[in-house]
C-alpha cells in the first residue's frame, strides 16, 4: 500500500510490490494474483476491525464512557490495522472507487456514528461524532510528514477527536440555536 500511496495505484506493479517486501515475484503471485488482491485484502482487516467495533459497541451500554471508548479503538484500529488503506484512499480515490471499496468503510462510518450518538441521535450530535470520526481517520493520512511518532500522532488525533465531542456536549440543545441576529459566514459563490 506504501507503493501505492508514493507512486498510485495505475503507476505501481506486482514485479515493484514484490521488491519493496524482499519476495520473489513467484511468492507474492501465489499470494495475490492481481494489485486488487492486495486491496482487498487490507480493506477486509479494516473491515472486519469495524465489524468487530461494531459488535463491542452494540453489546455495550450508550453513554459518554461508551462513545470515548469507540473513538479509542477507532483510533486504534486505524492507526494499526487501517493506517495504509487511510493512505490509500487518500492519496488514489478513483482507483478505490472504481474498485469498489468505499461504499462499505462509509456504511460501517456511519453506523459507528450512529452508535456514539445513542439513544437521540441529534443530527448535531451525529455530524460532530463524524467530524470526531474524521479526525483520527484523516490524521493517519494528512500528518505523516511531521515530526511526530505514531503513537504521538494517534493520542493526538483521538485527543482531537474527544474534544470535539466534549465541546459539542457542553452545548444543551438551546445554546446550539443561533443566537439571535447571528449570520452564518458568508461563502463565496453563495447569496
């Protein structure tokens, strides 16, 4: 996936693949046949570490300690299992479109939402547990050329991703009401 992420998916090869990891072309063949293979394969770790998100956060009580735990092990699933396929997507995304790997990670994406945000699943509070989601994701895929370890860039980016919950909370639903006289930014393009 490294390969990948440096030089595309269309530019890379198996004969590449297969150099980078110090196998013969011969192994890495009997492994994968093709560069979808290879994908596949990673999306379906991630997959299966969500799946398994998934279950926990279902057998387990809502709340607060509910929701900080799902972003801890979202933050770790993706930062170990899923950093590389973060990347991937990423850095080629018509490729993992046009292979087909997206509807899924964005299905299971937002049912871990939905998970966090229960019993009232507010739209408010389901678009600040994505945007806590999106934190860590992105971070995997937008801070690797600092200076940081991973393990500084993953309780960074789940620290990130706690505060925007933690601010979202410290809201009741009428402070979230436009103030009066309040006027969103304007957007360019926009009237």
């Amino acid at each position: 996936m490294e390969l990948f992420s440096e030089q595309g998916y269309e530019k890379t090869s198996l004969p590449q693949i297969a150099e980078r990891l110090g196998v013969t072309k011969a192994a890495l063949y009997y492994h994968f046949r093709t560069k979808e293979d290879i994908v596949a394969s990673l999306s379906d770790d991630v997959r299966r570490g969500i799946d398994e998100l998934i279950a926990w956060a279902e057998a387990t009580p809502p709340g607060h300690a509910r929701t900080a735990e799902i972003l801890d092990r979202y933050g770790a699933l993706l930062h170990d299992t899923g950093r590389e396929m973060v990347r991937f997507m990423h850095e080629n995304q018509p490729a993992f479109r046009e292979l087909g790997f997206g509807a899924g990670l964005r299905c299971q994406f937002r049912v871990i939402a939905d998970l966090m945000t229960e019993p009232e699943r507010a739209p408010m509070d389901v678009f600040h547990a994505r945007q806590a989601l999106l934190a860590i994701g992105w971070s995997t895929a937008m801070m690797g050329d600092l200076p940081l370890s991973d393990d500084e860039c993953f309780r960074a980016a789940v620290a990130v991703a706690q505060d925007i919950l933690r601010r979202n909370r410290s809201h009741d639903s009428h402070d979230r009401a436009p103030a009066q006289g309040w006027r969103p930014p304007h957007r360019p393009g926009k009237q």
